[in-house]
C-alpha cells in the first residue's frame, strides 16, 4: 500500500496528464450527446452574443454582395409567379389550398388534402467557418423560434447544410463543407443529376471549400459541363430540386468502374453567406413513424 | 507589471486575437494559423506542472467554446503543457535559466534555444490537434501537409509577436 502511493505521487504528472486528456477526449466524443454539450459550443449565451457583435460589424463589408444574391433570389421567385404567364383559358387556374377540401352538398365528400409539407424559416448567420475539416455555422435562431436538430438548411442560391444543435436564440449548423469520404456513414447528401436524373451521392473531400465531389453516377449518364445537380428528394431533411452544384469536371476512377466521379462547383458561396432558410418537414415525422413500422415488419 | 497580471491580459488577448481575427482570415484551406498557444509557451519556468496542465485545459477549453471544437483544442494543449518541463529540461543549460521569476523569451534562452523550444511545442501542438480534427489517417498526405503548413504559419506570427513585444529585460 505504501508503495502504491510512493508510485502514485512520484508520476503524479502523469496521471494528472492522461486524467485530462481523459477529460478532453469524454468531451471530443460526447459530441453527438447534444444535451450535455451544448453549452460547450457556440451556440451558448456568451460567445453567441459576442459573434452576435462580431457580425453587426463585419455584415456591412458583405452588403453589396449579400444584396446581389438576394435580388436574384427574388428574380427567381417572381419568374414563378401565376402573373408572369399568360393564360388562355380562365377555368384552368389552379388555387391551392392547405386545407382538406370538401363539396359543398351535403354529402360533404373529400375533394383533396393538399397539406404544407416544407415551412421555411429564415436566419441570419452569425457565424462560419470554411478553412476546418468540419465546418460550423451559427444562426440567430433556436428552439425559441422552432428550430430542432436535423433540420435542412438551404441558402439564397443552394443547399447549405443541417442543424445540429439548437439553444434558445442560436443553433449550430453542420456546413455542407465537412470532410467525408462519401460512404454511407459518414456526412453525405444524395442528389440528382437535373437534367437526366441519375442519382449520386455528394461530399466534400476537405480541399477547396468551392467545390464537392459527386460520386457513384451510373457510366450511362450524359454529363455536361455547367449542368446543374440537385438534391434528390429522398431524404425528409431536403425538399427536392434544390440546387447543389454545377458540373465542373469528371472522371472514371477506375477502367473496370461502374460509376463516375464528378466534380462540383458548389452552388451556394460559403465565403460570404449571410442569410439561410432553415426548412421544417411538417410530416417528417409520419414518413419516419411508417418507415420504421416497415422495418420492424421485415425483421 | 506583475507576471500574473501580464499573463492574465495575455491570455484574454490571445483568445480574442485567435476568434476575431485568426479564424476569420482564410489564407488557404490548408493553412490554418494559431497563435493562442503561445500562452502556455510563454509560462514563468518555475510554474508547477499541475497548475501548467490545468492552464491549458482552460485555454484549450475557453477556445473550444468559440470555436464548436468541444474538446480538441484543449486535450492539444494539455498536451504540450505536460510535455514543456522535458522539453525545456532539455534546452536548459547545466543549472538551469538564471532568476526565479524569468519567463521564456529570447533574452533569457537565446535565440537559438528559444527558436527550437518555440517550434518544437507548435509543432507538437499542431501534431495533437490536427490528428483529432480530422480524426483519419486515411488521406496522410492531406493530414501532413496541413501540419506542416500550419507550424510554418503559426511560427510566422510567433515571429512577428517576439519582434512586436520584444523586450530587453
């Protein structure tokens, strides 16, 4: 027993050395426990305000190009409205509404359930990195306003990324601008080519913060260069066509290879984003609720 | 000024210099610049090593918190807080630096030992955090030339701070 403690107080360094590495690598790991760390991050009251701060000073720099890509934004949306076509025939106006539609006799039969499927929020970023093997954005919005975890992320001109974690006031984004190998695990998104339809999966390799990898393409598809990518709609996270990226080069990996290996110009400019759309699915949980009593069925 | 206080204005201005400026400047994506660590490096040598480890968890932790890191800042510098005295010891002449307050500076080291201490702990410390913020080995070219770009970055802004803060004491 003596000498158990001569030991422990001669290498007291050392253990107090691996007793905080310890304690450093707990929090490192924790990570996907979002309760515990979230005030661990910068989604807490402190240095969220002072980002905060940060931001109100260095959005002035970013004015005329924030203006820009939300003019064309509004160009886009104003394309699509019902008065910019013209229409021959009067009775073929289409009304939507987000209401069970009834007739309107007595038998009250049901005409058809055209429910809100995709409610966006938008935010304004406070905060965001490019240069790190995993990126992080943070907005000014949190669980106040409806923001949860594993929302979709969308800028004015694509796909940004996914909430993480959400406070209060701000939530943690995870940028679409994390390093993956682009295997099932690990961050990836599925996408479609716009054109032709062919569906591939999309990573960043930790390079070139404007550019991603699209792979697992089918040899068959006819690529262009300059055409655009678009998620595909399969996840609950991304409404479908929304632009990703447009072809830049690509390649077959191997000769025996299947698929191609397409390079990316990312649609969305991380270097200058300052405002997003945190996309809600309102009938995410249904699809989920019956993908998993499907499962359960099989097993 | 005392040291404490000195090193307590160092540590808050390191800290802000590293969140508002450092991370907010993208030379290239493979080079990442820190300067915060020169905290831990800048320590009086007679420091004990418990307080030393404990600093740098602090340090470490202060910087996680801003930078969505959770942790990997901070095991980086109580890893090189726990390995400064051998590397120092090393350094150190026959009955150690003269003065029982003296910090690490070129005055007290000379510039050859102090160059070497200096980029023997950025390396370490970039060695630490790059190999737990990519968390893989798969892609080493793309983990090494990150290391190394980052040392060469980081011992550049050491440069200009020794050449800024340069005292004769």
């Amino acid at each position: 027993m003596r000498n158990l403690i001569i030991f422990l107080r001669r290498y007291f360094n050392f253990f107090l050395f691996l007793l905080l590495e310890v304690i450093c690598l707990v929090f490192v790991f924790r990570t996907n426990n979002f309760q515990r760390t979230v005030y661990l991050n910068s989604a807490n009251g402190v240095s969220g305000k002072l980002y905060t701060r940060y931001n109100d000073i260095q959005y002035y720099f970013h004015l005329k190009s924030t203006n820009d890509s939300l003019v064309s934004e509004n160009l886009a949306l104003l394309q699509q409205l019902p008065t910019s076509f013209e229409k021959k025939d009067t009775a073929s106006q289409v009304k939507f509404d987000t209401l069970r539609k009834f007739t309107n006799d007595t038998a009250r039969k049901l005409l058809g359930t055209e429910v809100r499927k995709f409610l966006y929020r938008s935010a304004k970023v406070v905060n965001n990195s490019v240069n790190k093997p995993v990126n992080f954005i943070t907005i000014n919005r949190g669980s106040k306003d409806g923001i949860r975890p594993n929302m979709g992320v969308i800028g004015p001109n694509g796909v940004v990324g996914v909430v993480r974690t959400a406070s209060e006031n701000y939530a943690v984004i995870i940028s679409l601008l994390t390093k993956s190998n682009g295997s099932t695990s690990s961050f990836s998104f599925s996408s479609r080519l716009k054109n032709s339809g062919e569906i591939g999966t999309v990573y960043w390799d930790g390079y070139d913060g404007g550019y991603v990898t699209m792979k697992d393409v089918p040899r068959s598809a006819k690529l262009h260069k300059g055409d655009t990518v678009v998620t595909s709609g399969f996840s609950a996270v991304f409404p479908e066509n929304m632009n990703i990226g447009y072809i830049d080069t690509f390649y077959i990996g191997e000769k025996a290879s299947t698929s191609v290996t397409i390079r990316l110009k990312l649609a969305t400019n991380f270097y200058n984003l300052q405002y997003v759309y945190v996309i809600e699915n309102l009938l995410r949980d249904e699809q989920e609720r019956l993908e998993d009593s499907t499962r359960k069925m099989l097993k | 000024m005392s040291i404490l206080l000195r090193n307590i204005i160092r540590f808050i201005l390191l800290i802000l210099f590293q969140v508002m400026v450092l991370d907010r400047i993208l030379v290239h994506q493979m080079v990442n610049p820190y300067l915060y660590m020169l905290f831990v490096l800048l320590l009086p040598f007679n420091i004990p090593r418990p307080a030393l480890q404990f600093l740098g968890l602090l340090l470490g932790l202060t910087l996680d918190m801003f930078s969505d890191s959770m942790g990997i800042h901070a095991a980086a510098c109580v890893f090189i807080a726990y390995l400064r005295p051998f590397v120092l010891n090393i350094l150190s002449p026959q009955g150690g630096f003269e003065g029982p307050q003296r910090t690490p500076s070129v005055t007290t080291m000379g510039i050859s030992q102090f160059a070497i201490y200096v980029t023997v702990m950025v390396l370490l410390h970039h060695i630490a955090y790059f190999c737990l913020s990519v968390f893989s080995f798969a892609d080493p070219l793309y983990l090494l030339t990150k290391i190394l770009l980052s040392t060469t970055a980081s011992l550049l802004l050491i440069l200009i701070y020794e050449l800024l803060f340069f005292s004769r004491k």
